[in-house]
C-alpha cells in the first residue's frame, strides 16, 4: 500500500473519520429500519398463519366434535381427527376424551405425527380449566394456543375443550414454511443493509472529497505562506462557508504580503543607511586616525593639562574606527555579500599568531595540539577568536586558557576565564547585537557586536558558539566558557552557507 494511501487513511484522517461516521449512522438506521420491518413482517405472517389456523380448528371443533356423542369411542375419535386435519389448514389434530369416568381415549389423525407428549402440560391445564360462567365471560372453556419447537422447527400448538363434558382437542401446525419466508426476509434485510452501508460509504467518500479538497488546497495554500511564498492565492468558487474561508485567506495572505514587504522595504533601507553612514565615516575617521597617531607620537612632549584630553580622543578615534568596521561586516552579513576565503589553516598556529598580534601572550594559556590543519578563512577565524579571548580578558581576567580538540567531526576550541562568570538571564542573549551584560557598565570600551560577528563568522563556517558557566569543584561559578564548533570537512560547506541574518557565499581559494 502507498504512502499516499496510508496517508489518506492514518486514524487521525478526517476523511476515514468522515466515513466512519457515515457508516455508522447508515448502519445504524439500516439495521433499526431492517429489524423493525423484519419484526413487522414476522409478527404479521404468524399473526395470518396463527389466527386462520385457530379459528378453523375452532369452526371444526364447533361443526364435528361437538356433534359426537358424550362418550364416543376411541374409533369416533380418531375418524373425526382425521376428518378435521384433511382440510386447507394443514395441521395434526389430536382429540382427548373418556370411556368411562376417569377412563381418557385418545383418537389422533397422525399419532406417528403428533401424540398428547407434544401439547405442553400449560396448555394442557390452561384448556383443562373451568372459569366461572359470568356476563363477562359467557363460556367456561376458552380457545389456548401456544409456540413451541421441536427439532428445530417452530409448531403452533392450539387447544380447547367442549362445553358440557365434551372431548378436548388439540392441533398441532408446523410453522416451517413461515419460517423460511422470514429466513429469505432476514437475508434480504442483510443483504440491503450491507448496501445501504456500502452506499453510505461511497456517500461519504464523494461528500469528503468534495469537502477536503477545498480544505486541502488551503492546506498546501498555508505551507506555501509559510515557506515564504506570499504570492500564494486561492481559486474561489461558489458562496458557500468555503468559499468565505478562501476569500479570508487570500485577503490575509494579501495583508502579509504587504505587510512584509513594506519591512524589507524599511529594512533594506536601514541596512543602505547604515552601509552608506560607515561607509562616509571612513574617509573623516582615516583623517582622524592619522592625525590621532600623529598626537599619539607627541604625547609625552604635551601639557600635562592637554595630554589627558589627546589620550581621550585618541582612545574614542580608536573606538569609534572599530565601531565603523564593526557596522560594515554586520551590513555585509545582513546584505547576503559575506563571503568565505578558504584555506588550510594550522589552528595553533593560527591562535598564538591572533594572540602574539594583540600582545595577549602573557594573559594566555594554550592548549592545542600543533598539526591540527582545517579549511577555513583565516581572518575570520582571526575576528572569531580576537572577540572570544578579549571578551574573555576584558570581562574575566587572566589567564585565560584556549584549548583545541577534535571530536565526532568537528573542531572545538574552547575559550575559558576564571571571571564571576555570565548570569544566567544573560546567557541567552550574550550573542545579540548591542547586548552589554553588565548594566553596571552603560557606557563600556566595546560596541555590543564584537560576539554578534563571531557568531556570524562561524555560521557562515557551518559552525556555532555556545556560552555557559563553569563550575568548580565547591559548586560555585568558576568563570565563563565559550565554545567554537567548526567542521574539520570543508566539503560540509555549501556554496550557500545560511547566517542568521543572511545567506553568505562560499569562494573557495
């Protein structure tokens, strides 16, 4: 069976539970309207059978035995047993009357076919018994019939006896034949509720494909919207409940469509902003910078009352020149124009030579095996550990301690200090853009991006950076660790690698 198939028919389906429900209510009142004609039916053909059996038993009982003597013989009974059961009625006739005082004859027109052990002894006493003759009731003895089987065939069995002391009798009808009209009625009651539920069944597959359809295109409609499709519309037809769901959906999809666009819009105006504003501060900032290193140079030959104001300025220069670079990689990452430079890059060589080039060599403790070669883009490999180890130094204090190693097809370089650690309401948004943790320090040397980009920088890699807090052995927070994952496979990286604000290409060297 297909997938398809097996799809269409899982027990959360709403078209098997559509069918279901058809079966079960066409069942139901198949089976209902089946029984109830059935007991009809059969009441009516036993009511027909019984009653024109009875009341000829009752006509010949009046016409012949009435007429016999008061002690006929057992020969008078028998030919007059016989005589009754030869007619249109077709049933066995037994009649008990005496010889003498407590002397009971028998005359039966078949005894092969019935004796006085097939009339039940209720009977037997219901016939046997006088009631007072009153207005009321004009007669001592009454016609008694009752239904019995033998051998697995329904007889009627009837019963009454003479006024005056006369003979009793009894008949005895095979109901065989009534039997199997209500067998052949039975089967036929079953045979049409089968199809009423098979009927109900293909009732209820045309009524849920035309109702799923609707719904089902809406379904493929809202997995469309949300895989960013937003031109996705609906055919509309008719006027009908669905019709309105589809007319709602497309004036919503509409909305969205709108809506998101009027935010790229903004955003991709924000992001030209931004780009266009670091951009036309590079060329101040240059000038800025080369007149700062200028005064930098002289500052020991400065009034001591104007060196502190150079310092200052040198240092914001520095700051707000690493603030610009900072905004142009985050524009680059946000216009999709990232890209990756690959080469084969020795991992301890390439942490001792971020380390040597920021005069960290003394705060820093390395742990890594030489020889651990992996395609990567050295300098961004460069911003990533430059960030993680001067926010380590910056915020942790050294000796902070870098250690390499691979594992399950990855390379982790694990950055930790021995600091007060990061709080926890921090942890989940140590990596956001303009995030300090620190609300003791509003105004800090850093500008909020430095992790943003590394975390940038390493999924552009296929790689992430996780933050947690170590735990020395007193169970009390020893520092902070951050852990970079990169692939040891550069074939792992695409030629569309996914950021978070973006998608950055791939050139391999």
């Amino acid at each position: 069976m297909s997938r398809g198939i097996l799809a269409r028919l899982r027990l959360s389906s709403l078209r098997l539970r559509l069918v279901v429900v058809f079966a079960l209510v066409a069942l139901t009142a198949a089976v209902a309207a089946s029984g109830i004609a059935y007991w009809l039916n059969r009441e009516a053909v036993l009511t027909r059978t019984q009653d024109g059996a009875l009341n000829d038993f009752r006509q010949e009982m009046q016409n012949r035995v009435a007429t016999l003597p008061l002690r006929p013989g057992q020969e008078d009974l028998r030919r007059t047993a016989e005589q009754m059961a030869s007619g249109s009625a077709d049933y066995q006739v037994l009649l008990l009357g005496e010889r003498d005082e407590g002397k009971p004859i028998v005359g039966a027109s078949d005894p092969d076919d019935f004796t006085l052990a097939d009339v039940p002894v209720s009977l037997r006493e219901a016939v046997d018994t006088r009631r007072p003759v009153t207005d009321a009731n004009p007669y001592p003895y009454h016609l008694f019939w009752q239904r019995t089987e033998r051998g697995g065939t329904p007889y009627l069995v009837g019963g009454t006896r003479i006024d005056g002391g006369g003979p009793a009798g009894y008949m005895f009808k095979s109901l065989a034949a009534e039997k199997a009209d209500l067998n052949s009625l039975a089967w036929s009651l079953g045979i049409a509720t089968a199809l009423a539920v098979a009927g109900s069944v293909l009732l209820a597959q045309v009524a849920a494909t035309t109702v799923l359809r609707p719904v089902h295109r809406l379904g493929e409609a809202a997995r469309r919207l949300g895989e960013g499709k937003l031109d996705t519309r609906l055919r509309v037809t008719g006027e009908d409940e669905l019709a309105d769901l589809s007319r709602t959906f497309n004036g919503a999809a509409e909305s969205l469509q709108k809506k998101v666009a009027d935010m790229s819009a903004r955003e991709e105006s924000s992001r030209r902003f931004v780009a266009d504003m670091s951009h036309e501060l590079r060329t101040p900032l240059t000038a800025l910078t080369a007149v700062t290193e200028v005064l930098e140079d002289e500052q020991d030959a400065l009034d001591p009352m104007i060196a502190p104001a150079v310092a200052l300025v040198v240092s914001e220069t520095r700051r707000l020149n690493d603030l610009v670079e900072n905004l142009m990689e985050v524009t680059r990452f946000d216009a999709g124009t990232a890209r990756l430079v690959l080469d084969d890059v020795d991992i301890a060589d390439q942490i001792t030579a971020c380390v040597d080039a920021r005069a960290w060599l003394d705060a820093v403790e390395l742990d890594a095996e030489r020889g651990i070669v992996v395609p990567l883009d050295p300098r961004r490999l460069d911003v990533i550990l430059a960030n993680l180890i001067g926010n380590a130094l910056k915020h942790g204090g050294s000796p902070v301690r870098v250690s390499v190693r691979t594992e399950d097809g990855e390379l982790a370089i694990a950055v930790r200090d021995h600091g007060p650690g990061i709080p926890e309401e921090v942890l989940p948004h140590v990596f956001d853009r303009f995030y300090k943790a620190s609300a003791s320090r509003p105004r800090s040397d850093g500008s909020g991006l430095g992790l943003s980009i590394a975390m940038e920088n390493a999924l552009i890699h296929g790689g992430s950076i996780t933050a947690s807090n170590s735990v020395g052995e007193d169970g009390e927070v020893d520092g902070a660790v951050f852990v970079l994952r990169l692939p040891l496979d550069a074939s792992g990286i695409t030629s569309e690698v996914k950021t978070r604000s973006g998608r950055g290409e791939v050139e391999e060297a």
